[in-house]
C-alpha cells in the first residue's frame, strides 16, 4: 500500500522527519516539545534522539487518537521519565509547560499543522468526500459546533470570507450563494460536496476536485478556529523556548505558512530570535512519491536568542 503512495487505514506517514529532527538539533539529554502529537511518528524519532535522559511533552487536542497513540508509544517502552502526554491544543503549550515543571521552556519545540491521515480516514469525522459521512469536521468532537450547524447559520457574506481568506477559492462568492440557499439540509460530507459541485457554472475552468477540496480545508479551518490557534502558538513561542532553543512548524496551507514567516521573520527583527531559515524545506521527489500527502508541506525553523 505504501509502495503505491497510499496511506494504511488507521496510520499516518511523517513528513520530513529528517529534515525536522536536523532544524531542531534534537540531542540525548534535552527536552522537547511535540505540539501536535497526531499517530505519534515525528514524536517516536524524537524520542530515540533524546534518549538518553531527555524528555518529550507531547500535547494533541484529539480525544479519540490520543489514547491509541499513547498506548502505541508505551509499548515501544516510552515511560513516563521519558515522555509526557497531555490533551489539549497548542495554542495551550505555554500552560502545559508549566504544568509539568518547565517554566523557562523546553529546547525545540515542533508542530505539524496538518490533519493526520487517521482523521482524513475516517468518514465519520467528517473531514472527506470520499467516503459519505456526518459533517463533523472538528478536530475535538467534544467542543464547538460541527460544520453542518456553522453552514446552517452563516451568511453569505461570512461564508464568502471564510472560503476566500482559509482557501483562496476564486468562486468563494458563487458557492456560498449555493450553499446559503441550502442551508440546513446540508448534512453529510457527499451531500456538501454534491452541493458545490452543482454551485459550479457549466463551463468554469477549474477543476472541480480542487474546488470540493478547498471548500473542505476552508470549512475545516473555521471549525476548529485553527489560524487563531496557529496565531496563540506564535505569540507565545518565544517565552515557550529556554534561550538558543529551537522552533520548526510544519505547514500546509498558504495562509498558515505567511502567519510562521512573517512571526519568525518579525522575531529576528526585534531581536527574540537570532535567526531563521532562509527558505522553507519542501519534501523531495522520492518522499511525495511514497507519500502523495506530503506534496504540499513547507517546513520552517527559527532559534530563540
């Protein structure tokens, strides 16, 4: 399955796990942070660098894959010396730390800002339209409204914002009028698919795929509110890291990508961080073959002063 680029039901591949672990200047005996612990993949690698004697706090807001990845890791013979979960988001890192006895930060700190493959998978988190199923899409089921119940109540003019400003949907204002007439019967993940396909004019020259897609990342983000978390985590990284310590964020989506840049790029101004990469890292062309779902990943790092 992997030899075909497709993802096991249930898993989910890391993305420039190397490449991470190399901005990070991961070492036996430091402590680190993994602020989006997902299947556990980037956090396993780490876990074997910092051996011996460093510590990993691994925070995930997911009620339902966080115990399945915990107990996987612990299995692996990670103890609580070596590694410490806590659920919550990472606009929550700074409370997290000082909960487990860090007040002066750890030495890295690593974020994949994607949705992990378990999520994607399962229809009935409603994040695909590959498979039918309720429109959750909320990455904590436990908290805030589904996408279904956030389309019943948008205008028109907030779900054009959101389409355009999360996705950059150049037919933002021709779906939400669609849509908006629709409300409440949209409940299901191919019913809202359906329905924006129709939205479509006959002849229009994107691909309608595309559009499906991006009409589910923007919803997505929305739900979950995930730039106003990404915009906590950066406000609070720099007093998040003891000084010298590193941060690298996976992103992949444009409007999360500027948010890293202009924060790093902004921290070496003022002198809260010493530098930055000049440029994002990009998976190569061996790694997007193995694992189409990386395609799209930018990978940047700064180091705190």
């Amino acid at each position: 399955m992997r030899e075909s680029g497709r993802t096991p039901a249930g898993q989910h591949v890391p993305i420039l796990v190397e490449e991470a672990i190399a901005a990070l200047e991961v070492r036996p005996g430091a402590r680190g942070v993994d602020a989006t612990l997902g299947y556990g993949g980037h956090a396993e690698r780490f876990l074997a660098r910092l051996a011996p004697g460093g510590r990993l706090l691994a925070l995930d807001a997911d009620p339902v894959e966080l115990p399945k990845t915990e107990a996987r890791l612990r299995a692996l013979g990670h103890d609580a010396q070596a590694l410490t979960v806590r659920r919550t988001n990472f606009a929550g890192l700074r409370k997290a730390l000082e909960e487990v006895g860090w007040p002066d930060g750890a030495d890295f700190v690593f974020a994949d800002l994607g949705v992990s493959s378990m999520q994607i998978d399962d229809p009935a988190r409603g994040f695909t339209f590959k498979a039918d199923g309720p429109l959750d899409m909320r990455m904590n089921p436990r908290r805030g409204v589904p996408a279904a119940q956030w389309l019943e109540r948008a205008t028109v003019e907030t779900l054009t914002r959101v389409l355009f400003d999360h996705s950059d949907e150049p037919n933002a204002k021709v779906i939400a009028e669609a849509l908006y007439l629709q409300r409440g019967t949209l409940r299901t993940t191919l019913g809202l698919a359906d329905a924006v396909r129709a939205s479509l004019p006959p002849r229009t020259t994107d691909d309608v795929e595309t559009t499906v897609r991006r009409v589910f990342q923007a919803l997505r983000i929305e739900v979950n509110d995930e730039f106003g978390a990404l915009d906590a985590l950066l406000r609070d990284l720099p007093s998040c890291l003891r000084p010298g310590g590193r941060a690298a964020l996976l992103s992949f989506h444009s409007g999360e990508d500027r948010r890293v840049k202009k924060a790093f790029q902004s921290g070496v101004k003022d002198g809260t961080y010493a530098r930055t990469s000049d440029d994002v890292t990009r998976p190569s062309p061996a790694e997007q073959r193995e694992n189409p779902r990386s395609s799209p990943a930018k990978l940047r790092w700064t180091q705190r002063s």
